[in-house]
C-alpha cells in the first residue's frame, strides 16, 4: 500500500506538470520529492523552475537546503549566491553562506559571509563564526575582535567568564576547545571550572 506522502507526491507532480510557472506547485512537488528522499529529482525540479523563472528567490534557497543535505557545498554557495543577489538584506542566508564556505575551507570568504550577516543581525553566532573562520585563515588579531565582540552580545554568561573555547566546545571542536581553555587559563586563575573544561577537552 502507497504511503500518504507517496500519493500526494503523484498528485503534485501532475499539478505541477500542468502549471510549470506556478511557484506554490513547484515547491510542493520539491517537498514531496525531499520527503521521499528523491534529493536528486528535486533539485533538478528546482533548478527548471529557476532555469525560467530567474527571479524565484524561494525556489533558489529551496534548492540551496536540498544540496546542503547532499553536502554539494560548492553548488550551495552558487545558489545561495544568486539568491542574494535577488535579497541582499537577508542575515540568515548569509549565515548559511558563511557555513557552506567553511566546509570548503574557504575562510577568508567565510569570514566575508559572516560579517556581512553580522552587519545585518549582529549576533554572537555570526560574530564567533568570522572570528573563527579569521583565525583559520591566520588573522588572530581580527580575529580576537570578533570573537570579543560575540562575547559581549552573549547573554550566556559563560563565554565571558570560560572564553571563546565555551563556543569551540559546543561546535565539538576540541583541538580548538583546548588551545583557548589553554590561553584563558593563562590570562586569569580560572577557577575549578576552567580547569575541569580543559580536562574534558583534553580527553576527547
């Protein structure tokens, strides 16, 4: 027996073959197909539909999660690209585009991405991200800015009082969780707790 999402996938498909230009079909089709795990089929929907509707900021960002769900980062940064170029004052696909450049080791324009979606949102995210992605591009005193900056719009209290390796740690960067616990050990006492984050970075 056909599943639910299975049928409705058949019924947006035929909607969506009788109106090519309708955007709400299109994507209803795209989210079909995702549900179905056919991520290959509904990016390629994705891209007809862009293909003769340019201007279709949804369609472009909808295919922009279904190639981050393939990991195809390099094809990502492209849509999300173009995306901005139709909706340039969109923090979050910034934050996406920062990501997607990260996993390519691309960090210079990481950082570029962060910021700009930090200009727009500024955010302890968006900030720690640039800072992060300057520092692996070997721009530690920017760097430190960034990362000081994250800290002061953090309403957590625990990067101001364990640093920057509070961050490091929640993205489970221990090498990185280390060195910073390391560097705010050096700085101030740090009390118990400091000492026991060092610990648990040392034994991951």
């Amino acid at each position: 027996m056909a599943k639910p999402y299975d049928v409705a996938e058949q019924f947006y498909e035929k909607s969506y073959g009788m109106s090519l230009g309708n955007e709400k079909y299109a994507l209803r089709y795209v989210d079909a197909l995702v549900a179905n795990k056919k991520l290959d089929m509904a990016a390629d929907v994705c891209r007809d539909y862009w293909a003769v509707n340019p201007h279709s900021h949804k369609v472009i960002y909808k295919l922009s999660t279904i190639l981050r769900k393939q990991k195809k980062w390099w094809l990502e940064i492209e849509a999300l690209q173009a995306g901005l170029e139709l909706q340039p004052d969109r923090p979050h696909r910034f934050f996406q585009l920062g990501e997607a450049l990260e996993a390519m080791n691309r960090h210079e324009q990481a950082a570029e991405a962060f910021a700009e979606s930090a200009k727009r949102r500024p955010s302890p995210a968006a900030f720690y991200r640039r800072g992060f992605n300057l520092e692996e591009a070997g721009n530690s005193a920017q760097a430190h800015e960034s990362y000081q900056k994250a800290i002061e719009l953090d309403d957590d209290p625990e990067p101001a009082q364990f640093g920057v390796g509070v961050y490091h740690q929640k993205r489970g960067l221990w090498v990185e969780a280390k060195e910073a616990y390391r560097r705010q050990l050096l700085s101030d006492n740090g009390g118990a707790e400091l000492l026991y984050r060092l610990g648990v970075a040392h034994d991951r």
